[in-house]
C-alpha cells in the first residue's frame, strides 16, 4: 500500500487550514502527520508564501550545464590537432581562440574526451607514502 503524492498533499492542506484558523498548532499538526516539526514548519511556510501547489516543487536553482555536439566536436579536433596535449594547456589555448567556449573545468574536458573516446584515461595507480617511526624522547628512567 502506498501513499499517492496527491493524499499526502490534502491531509497537508487540511492540517494547514487547521494551523491557520488557530484550531491547531504546529507541534501537534506535525505530530499528526509523522513530520519532523522543523520540517513542518519549513512546508507551513512555503505553503503560506507559494500556496498548496508548490509544496513539493523542488526548484532547481540553475539551469543543468550541458555541451552542444558543436563544441563537442571543436574539443575533439582541438585534441587531435594539438598533438594530444595537456588538458589544462587545451583548455588554456581553447579560451583563447574561442572566447565564446562554455567556461568548462579540465575534469569535464578529460570526461568528455574519454566519453568521446579520444582520450584514454590509463591506469591511476595509488601512490603510497613511506611509513616510518619517529624516535621516542620519553625515558622513563631519567639520569
């Protein structure tokens, strides 16, 4: 049995309703509905300010940044053309020539290209630090 987006919505909206006649405080509206009362008084709140139907409308701050094929393939012919140089350095020479190049980090260059299948990425060995032993000052038998 699972509960429907659209159940949860109207007891939220009843509870709420209740909350803003005074019949009910928060403490106990949470309480009714299983909500964490912090969290209850963060939905009140954003259905005060955006009303029942923003409730649960999760906003996304910014548009997800996305490569068109054309810059796609100017990466590619920039790392075949340029004998197959650093990443950073192919960044560097792309945001010169091409100002108007979407302002990419290298990891996002290296992802595509070997998405792209240009780039292989290798073997990423770990690199282990040498272990040692710091003398001991303590005696405990001074003198």
């Amino acid at each position: 049995m699972s509960i429907k987006l659209e159940d949860k919505l109207l007891s939220l909206v009843k509870v709420f309703s209740l909350v803003e006649n005074r019949s009910m405080t928060l403490k106990q509206g949470s309480k009714l509905l299983n909500y964490s009362y912090w969290h209850f008084t963060r939905l009140y709140k954003r259905y005060l300010k955006e009303g029942p139907k923003n409730l649960f409308k999760g906003e996304r701050k910014r548009e997800r940044r996305k490569m068109s094929e054309k810059d796609i393939e100017l990466l590619k012919s920039y790392y075949l053309n340029l004998k197959k140089l650093q990443i950073s350095l192919l960044r560097y020479f792309l945001k010169l020539d091409r100002p108007s190049f979407p302002d990419i980090s290298c990891e996002w260059i290296r992802k595509t290209l070997i998405r792209e299948k240009v780039y292989s990425p290798g073997d990423r060995r770990r690199v282990f630090r040498k272990r040692f032993e710091a003398p001991s000052t303590w005696n405990p038998y001074p003198g």
